[in-house]
C-alpha cells in the first residue's frame, strides 16, 4: 500500500501527549448509559416512547428532557462511534511509521474475539433460561424472541452482513468492523482535508441527514467515524482553545453551558419528538451527532469533566467498557424472563451488578488475553520482515495527538 503522504519528523514525533485517559472514562459512562438503556427497556412503559408511543406521564418527565440523558442508548453508540474515529486515526496519525500489514490482523482479532466469546455467553443464557415471553413483556424483550441456529450464529460471528436477536447488541460492532477496514480511506480524508475540517463535519452531518430521510442505514453510521476523525489532527488546538476558556473572567459559567448545551443537543430527538414532523426527526438526528461529538471534545478539554472521568470508578468502567457492552443484553433478557410479570422495574437493580461482575469476569477470561494476543501478532508481524507503512505529515507548529 502506498504512503498517504510524506514522513513525519521525528522532534514532532517525540512530542506527542499522552493517551487521554478521559475519553477511557467517557467510554464507560456510555457503557453504562446503554445498560440501563436495556434494563428500562424491559418496562413497558419505558419501551413504548421506542415504538412511536406516547409516554406515560409518570415519565415523560425522563423521556421528553435531556435527563433522557441517563438513558439514551442509541445516543451512547454514537459517542462509541465518534470515540473510535478519533482514537484510531490518531494513533495512525502520532505513529512515524505505522504498519498496515500489522493493523489489520491485530485489530479484527481485538475486535472478532471477544463477539464470538460472547456469542457463546448468549447462547449459554438462552439454554439455560429460555426465551418464552409473554404477554406482560414489553416489545423490545419480545423482539429477542430469537431461535438459536447455525445460521444466526454465524450471521452473528461474521458480523458485516447484519446481525440476529441472540444479542442484538452485536449491530454497533458492525459498523465498527467496517469502519476499521476503512480507516486508510478514514486517515486520509482526515490528513488531507484537515484545513478543511468544517467541510468534512458538514458533508458528515449531511449524509447522516440523508441517512435517516432515506433509511440507509450505512449513512446513518458510518459518518460518525469521520466526525471523531477530523477531530484526530486538531486535538492540540482544542486544548489551547480550552486553555483560552480557562482564562475568561467566568470559566465555569462558559464550560457549564457548553456541557448543558451538548447534552440538550445530544437528547435532542426525544426533546423535538413533541414536535411532529419528519423533517424535525431528520434535524434532530443532525443535532444528536453534534452534540456527541461536543461531550467528546468536552471530555478532552473541560477541567471539571476530565477529572470525573479519570476518577478510578470511572476509569474501571472504561476498562470493561467493551466487555460490559457485549455481555450485557443477554444478561437484561434472562434476568426479565426469570422476574415474575409485575416486577419488571426490578431488572435494573439486578441487571446493572450482574452485568459488571460478569463483564469483569469476561475480561480477565477473554477480552484481556484477546489483546494480548492481538499485540503478539502485531509486533510478530512488524519483526518479520518489511511491511507496508503509512507515515504522516506533522502539522506546522502543532505536534499530532491521540
């Protein structure tokens, strides 16, 4: 594979910043703001504003406000999203010689491991616990009503063709395998148009647009990597922008708006959603991924938010924040088949420490030797001989980050 462009040097190079531990914490909070996403889903009533209906005023008050916050699910995914485009193009971009021969086995094997692992916890679940729901159920417990088959579960192993109901979970990872077979075409959109960074974010946002009008599902998604990766070559510039914050006469005031503001723009669609129409839905998708990728430049550059980000608590969550994500639908699913029909609301009290414990279980067991694993083959393959490489300019004044 040809280089995208010409070396870096190597004083830039030996500048670069450390990992930001924040955005490790980020992930977790959206791991876990996903779990409870799917242990309210369980409810009927929380289930319903999902399906078109209008929710109980007992909770309109969570469902129609930004405390959705607490509970958006399929806004977390986008943070996911975003989080990968940025962490990814930036450890090609920081790298003065990057191998592709050694990503690409190293990154599926990261990825493709631990899916099949907890393919095999959900199967595991629903022999032991059955999946017979019934009339009580809500209509996202009964859309697992799945039959375990050979088809399904190589459907769920591959993964690029869609995925089953045994963990519908598995539909995020998709999208994240495509995406990391694109990230050559990803780096160089973000190394080449990097000075037009706005127009990049446009066209994203644009095609997001389309996506929702259209139901194509692959614009929907896949623009959010370009999000997070035209973000990769300005990390520098939106630290010194948040230095300049810093030295307003009320920083506080200025970073408490800008955190209120991403979360407003980030549950925007359930806000809106008392708005019929469908061109308010196709704005609000809009609005959604903008105030995504806000939460993760915040995370990068606001004081307070860092802090509580790399709090050991969080940073825990971060580190299981992928094996949280895996094993914890079908975990939701059996803890409400067991659960008698009137005690529904108590899958979230059970699920969420259910969830952890096994997700840190399945981290030592597999998602840690998984990486392991994925190292021994990238460094095997760097030593073995030559491979292709991709270098990167550095910027003029401003080291590359990640």
């Amino acid at each position: 594979m040809q280089s995208v462009s010409r070396p870096v040097d190597q004083a830039n190079a030996a500048r670069l910043p450390r990992r930001d531990r924040s955005l490790d914490g980020l992930r977790g909070l959206a791991a876990m703001v996903v779990v409870i996403h799917h242990s309210l889903l369980v409810i009927p009533a929380f289930a319903a504003p999902y399906d078109g209906i209008r929710a109980a005023p007992s909770i309109a008050w969570l469902t129609y406000s930004p405390l959705h916050v607490v509970w958006a699910g399929r806004e977390a995914v986008y943070v996911f999203f975003i989080l990968s485009g940025l962490v990814l193009t930036a450890s090609v971009m920081k790298s003065p010689a990057f191998s592709w021969v050694a990503y690409y086995p190293s990154r599926l094997l990261r990825l493709y491991l631990p899916v099949w692992a907890s393919i095999g916890v959900a199967v595991l679940l629903m022999t032991f616990v059955p999946r017979e729901f019934g009339v009580g159920d809500s209509s996202w417990v009964r859309g697992h009503d799945e039959i375990v088959t050979g088809p399904s579960v190589l459907r769920d192993a591959v993964l690029v063709t869609g995925t089953s109901g045994i963990n519908s979970a598995l539909w995020s990872l998709r999208w994240e395998v495509i995406f990391s077979v694109l990230l050559p075409l990803v780096v160089l959109v973000a190394v080449k148009f990097q000075h037009l960074w706005h127009v990049v974010v446009a066209a994203s946002l644009l095609a997001v647009a389309a996506g929702t009008a259209l139901n194509v599902t692959a614009l929907q998604f896949l623009p959010l990597f370009f999000v997070g990766a035209i973000m990769a070559p300005h990390l520098e510039r939106l630290r010194r922008l948040g230095a300049l914050i810093d030295l307003l006469k009320r920083p506080a005031l200025t970073w408490a708006g800008l955190f209120v503001g991403a979360v407003f723009l980030t549950t925007s669609y359930w806000t809106l959603s008392l708005i019929s129409g469908r061109g308010i839905f196709r704005l609000a998708a809009v609005l959604e991924v903008v105030g995504a990728g806000l939460l993760v430049a915040l995370a990068i550059v606001m004081p307070t938010l860092k802090r509580a980000l790399e709090s050991r608590l969080v940073l825990f969550l971060g580190g299981i924040s992928f094996s949280l994500y895996l094993v914890h639908e079908p975990i939701v699913v059996a803890i409400s088949e067991l659960l008698p029909a009137g005690s529904k609301a108590w899958t979230l009290m059970l699920a969420v420490p259910v969830s952890l414990a096994v997700a840190y279980a399945f981290f030592k067991a597999v998602e840690g030797p998984s990486h392991k694993l994925s190292r021994r083959v990238h460094d095997f393959l760097i030593a073995s001989g030559p491979a292709s490489r991709v270098t990167q300019p550095a910027q003029k004044g401003t080291p590359h980050a990640g």
